[in-house]
C-alpha cells in the first residue's frame, strides 16, 4: 500500500481552519514522498462499480472486486472500520479490519482522509443490516485529497459557491448527482427517438458571418487566420435549412448557442439547442413529433409521465394537451375583449396600470407581446400549444393562409415558460427576402443573402422546431432554475 508512519495524525479537526487543514494534509504528501510513495497514481484497477458490485453479490462468494472512490464517510470501529466510497453510480459500503488486512496495513490506512481517493479489493457479504459491503483484502491510496469537503449535513448552501465549485456540489449534494446524470439521459434518449424516426444527425458551423436564425444580441470574435470579425452562432436555423435544400430531409443538431443577453432564472448567455427540420411536413407535424418526444422522455428517464416541481406543484404529461390562440390568451389575461381595437397608446396605459414595463416607444406587436410574456406565459403551467402568432415575431415562418397578419406556427409551453417553438417553415425565396427586410430595416448588410440563394435552389415545405434543452431539463427534473441544470453556468469572474 504505503509505507509505515508516512502520515501524521488522523481524523480533521472540525475546529481546524480550512488552510490549517490543507497545511496539515500537505504534511502528510510531503512525508508521503519522503517515504518514497506517491498517492497520484497513474492508474487503479477497476473491475465493478458500487451499483455493478450489488448486483453481482452472491452469499457466500469468494470471487474478488475491486472497487474504487472517494471516502466520503468514515466510522472508526476501533478494529475495524466502515467507510462507504463514491463512484460514478452511488455509494459502497467497505469494511477494514485488521484481521483482514494487518496491523500495520490497518495503521495506515487509518490515517487517511475523508475526500481521498482509493482503490479497494476484496470479497463481498453482507451486514447484519442486509447492507452488501466488500470485505476489504488490499486498500491503495491513488490520489490524496488536500482540502476538506464541505460539511457532511450542511453541504454547499451558497448559490456563488454551488455555481463556481460545481464539482463539490456534485460529491455532496445527491440531488445535484442525479440531476447531472439525468440530463445526459434526456440528450441520449432525444437522439434515439429521432434516429427510431429516421433523423440525420449533422454538426454545423458555431462561427458565423452573419448572426441569423433568431432575433438576439449576438458575441462577437475576431477570426485572425481571415482577419474578419465573426459572431457565436445565436441559432442553429440557417444552416439546418440548407441541408433540406441539399436533400436531406430529416436533420437535427443539438449544440451550443450564444446569446448576449441577460441572465436570469430561465435564461443564461451560453445555452444547449436541439434544432429540427422535417420535409413535407409543416407546424402540425412538429406538434405531434414534440408531444411524443417529451412522452418517450418522461417514460423513459423518469418512469412517469407526473412531474413535481421544486415547489411540491405538479404537472401532468400524459393528458391531453391544451391548443389555445396566442390573441385569445391575451384578451382572457388583460380582460379586455376589445384588446386588439386599441390604439397603441392606450395599451400602453393598460399595460402601466398591470406594471408591465413597456418601451413607450415599442411598436403595436411588441407591445402585446410584454403583454403575453407578463401576464400569460408564467401562467402555462401545464403543457400548451399556442397557436397563430402575429407575423412580427418571426420572419422564418408561413404566413397563415387565412389570415396573412398570422404565422402558422405553436410555441409550446409548460412550466410558464416556452419549450419549443415550431413553424411551417418559409420556403418562398421572395417572401423570405421581404419579411428579412423589414426585420432588419437600414441595416441591410446583416441580410443573408447565401440563405436566399439557397432558397431560390427550391426548399420543400418543412416542419421545424426548436427545443431549449437547459429548458427541458428544468422541466423534467423538477429544478427551481436553469443554473441548476448547466453544470457550469456563466458567472462574472470571482475576485482574487
């Protein structure tokens, strides 16, 4: 293992200030390599994880596992100890006595520390409270934790603190553990239920010339090699688009996306997109594929189609799902039937007496919009599917063939808060350069013009929707905010 007598004392003092602790624990590797043993080691062997070693245990077995972990408990027995070590899958129990290891190999192993990192082999058994443990015959110690861990019942309670030192918040808080595992989960299950749908999976570009797709503030960088400013991709549309008129008629992409805006509870600047393009299909295609799509989630990760919120509230899945007009929501939350009869002015003075804080200078569609963010969607608790949206707020999509000032389009809403927006996509080349012109205004340099082109190749009529998967994730696992799901959120730098 390691040699006799090369550590100090045994357990921290929970007095000991933390740099105390460290000094203390560097003693201990110094004396280490005095000895000549290094605790980094290259490599340990593994041959069962802690849930694989309870479901390979046989009474009365004495086939070996190695096992390997953090200590993150330890209760000294005098003769023996239990310690329970954490892998990727959970916790294991060990139990080290010196009968089974002798007395020098038990002395040091006592001086050990909750947090290091070790390898363990032996046999299994179980407690006299049906706990299967491993019976341990050799301990190695590969790799020596030199600050503590947080407090066993108190944890990481400081929202800086989780945030920053995600991997801490990962070894003590369990919740944090499954929630991390469960959203690698959902990615894997939403490609196998688009692959069972015969989707084609393709990567493109992050860096764009032109920031397109969606309506936000982009990031912008400078590309040396071409020496020409670029921007983080604000949506994965564009392009996506450009492989339908290549000829593919069922593509995906799941990537990262940049947005520089705010940050709040349901937003954060650097995000996860699965963006989706269907051919010969429209928006009516789309609402059937998402509502099956989260289904197959719910069933498949979660086992139930019931999901709790962090606030103990619950949303049902598997019932039927809402179809609403996004006009008739907002005449239902302002209570006014003659809504959309009203000057702008005057609804900017209904939207004061409702505190909803407007532009005054916000044109007539955006105006109804803050209506709609302020007053409606917090209120879609349960899944919606809101239909026919003004043309304004989106340039990519159909107009509705009844009503031109309509899109045919749903945003689909659960938890008060968008999950996916899904359009009959525009195909039309002449139309798609009109709507991108009004959008952009003046600023006619930030038109796409290789996306026009590839329209006028032809573009079969399409489906497509977007889905935030920090969002979904949220959703399914019952988080409080979108920080809780992105394993590294975007934080201002920490002072030094």
């Amino acid at each position: 293992m390691f040699p006799l007598g090369c550590f100090i004392m045994h357990p921290d003092n929970n007095d000991l200030h933390t740099s105390n602790i460290f000094a203390v624990r560097k003693m201990k590797l110094d004396q280490m390599r005095i000895q000549g043993f290094d605790p980094f080691r290259q490599n340990c062997s593994q041959t069962h994880t802690s849930t694989q070693v309870i479901d390979a245990y046989r009474d009365n077995s004495d086939q070996l596992f190695s096992v390997a972990g953090r200590i993150v408990i330890y209760r000294d027995m005098g003769k023996a100890t239990f310690i329970k070590l954490l892998d990727r899958d959970g916790k294991i129990q060990i139990y080290i006595s010196k009968n089974d290891i002798g007395e020098s190999a038990y002395a040091e192993f006592k001086k050990l520390d909750i947090g290091d990192i070790i390898g363990v082999t032996g046999p299994l058994f179980k407690t006299k409270t049906e706990e299967i443990t491993v019976r341990a015959k050799s301990i190695i110690l590969v790799s020596k934790s030199l600050r503590p861990l947080p407090e066993k019942w108190h944890g990481l309670t400081h929202d800086d603190q989780i945030y920053r030192q995600r991997y801490l918040d990962l070894i003590v808080n369990q919740q944090s553990r499954e929630r991390a595992f469960k959203r690698t989960q959902i990615i894997k299950e939403i490609r196998r239920f688009l692959w069972n749908r015969e989707y084609t999976e393709v990567e493109t570009p992050m860096l764009h010339h032109i920031a397109g797709g969606a309506a936000a503030k982009p990031f912008i960088t400078h590309m040396h090699a071409l020496d020409h400013d670029f921007y983080l991709r604000i949506a994965l549309e564009l392009y996506l688009k450009r492989m339908l008129v290549a000829g593919f008629d069922r593509v995906f992409e799941i990537g990262r996306v940049f947005r520089n805006e705010g940050l709040s509870r349901k937003h954060n600047p650097e995000f996860t997109m699965i963006e989706l393009y269907q051919a010969y299909t429209d928006h009516s295609g789309m609402m059937e594929l998402v509502q099956s799509l989260i289904l197959h989630l719910a069933t498949t990760v979660l086992g139930t189609t019931t999901i709790t919120r962090y606030d103990g509230v619950k949303i049902e899945l598997g019932g039927e799902w809402r179809k609403a007009h996004y006009a008739d929501l907002v005449i239902e939350a302002i209570g006014d039937p003659l809504w959309f009869y009203k000057s702008r002015e005057e609804k900017l003075q209904i939207c004061q007496q409702y505190a909803i804080e407007v532009d005054p200078h916000a044109e007539d569609f955006e105006v109804t919009n803050a209506v709609y963010s302020k007053l409606v969607e917090p209120n879609l608790i349960n899944p919606t599917f809101v239909l026919q949206l003004p043309k304004e707020l989106c340039p990519l999509a159909k107009l509705n063939q009844n009503n031109p000032k309509l899109l045919d389009v749903f945003e689909l809403c659960i938890n008060g808060q968008e999950i996916a927006p899904a359009y009959s996509e525009q195909n039309d080349p002449f139309i798609q350069r009109q709507m991108f012109e009004t959008q952009i205004g003046e600023d006619i340099q930030n038109l796409d013009n290789d996306f026009l082109l590839a329209l006028e190749y032809g573009m079969p009529p399409a489906g497509g929707m977007g889905i935030g998967i920090d969002r979904l994730v949220v959703l399914l696992t019952g988080a409080e905010s979108i920080r809780d799901v992105i394993l590294f959120p975007s934080l201002r730098p920490e002072r030094e």
